[in-house]
C-alpha cells in the first residue's frame, strides 16, 4: 500500500476509536446521573420514570410521588 493510503486508514481508524470512546463515556454518565437521580427519588418515597432517546443518547427524568 501507499503511504497515503496508510495514512487515510490510521485516521479513520483513530475517529472511529475517539467516537466509540466518546459514546461510551457519555453513557457511563448518563447512566452514573440516572442511578443518583433514582436514589434520591426513592429516598423521597416517589418512583423514578426515565425515558431516553437512543440516537442522541439524551433522557429525561422525572419523579413522582405516590401520595
């Protein structure tokens, strides 16, 4: 192969490594802060609802209490 072509396919590679390890991460967050969110909830005797997007890897969090 050409140099050049060398080149082309690590920097591919290396965007396709960073962009896994950057969905990954925000996931691990995500995930972390809808775990603290739901413990606090239950402590307040209310129940957790969370509804989360896929492709954006956004949610939304709500509590409410069975009062």
């Amino acid at each position: 192969m050409k140099l050049k072509t060398k080149l082309y396919l690590s920097a591919a590679a290396l965007v396709v490594l960073m962009s896994i390890f950057l969905v990954a991460t925000k996931s691990y967050f995500n995930n972390q802060e809808i775990n603290e969110a739901s413990d606090q909830c239950y402590e307040k005797g209310g129940q957790p609802n969370v509804s989360m997007t896929a492709l954006t890897l956004n949610y939304s969090f709500s509590c409410e209490s069975e009062q």
